[in-house]
C-alpha cells in the first residue's frame, strides 16, 4: 500500500478546494466506497483517510460523465 497516497480529510478537501463535508457527502451518496477511496480507523469516531489518487479518478470520470 502506498501511503503517501492516503491524505487527512482536511487535506483531501483542500486538494479538491472542497469543503470537508462535501466529501462526507459524496462518501454518504455512495460516489466514494469503503477501501477504494477512503478508509477509517478501529473505532467509529476514527478519523477517516482519502485515497487521492483514487478520488481524483472518479471525480474526473464522473465530470466527464455528467459532460457527456
């Protein structure tokens, strides 16, 4: 695993000059999936890290998609 890829939700956020709450909507929609773009600790309250590179891809794709 490649763990330079894996960022804060702050910094996800700021990479996408998005608030951080946008993400937790797009995690919550279902645009964003469990170990593909994001994963959490042990615990409920964990905090959350944000596969950028895979973020990117499907932002971009669905930009692409709602373009078409």
């Amino acid at each position: 695993m490649d763990f330079e890829d894996w960022v804060s939700t702050e910094e996800m956020a700021a990479e996408l000059n998005r608030d951080r709450r946008t993400l937790h909507r797009w995690r919550k929609s279902g645009l964003l999936v469990p170990a593909r773009h994001w994963v959490r600790g042990q615990g409920e309250r964990s905090p959350m890290l944000w596969r950028k590179s895979a973020v990117f891809k499907t932002l971009a794709a669905n930009t692409l998609r709602l373009n078409a």
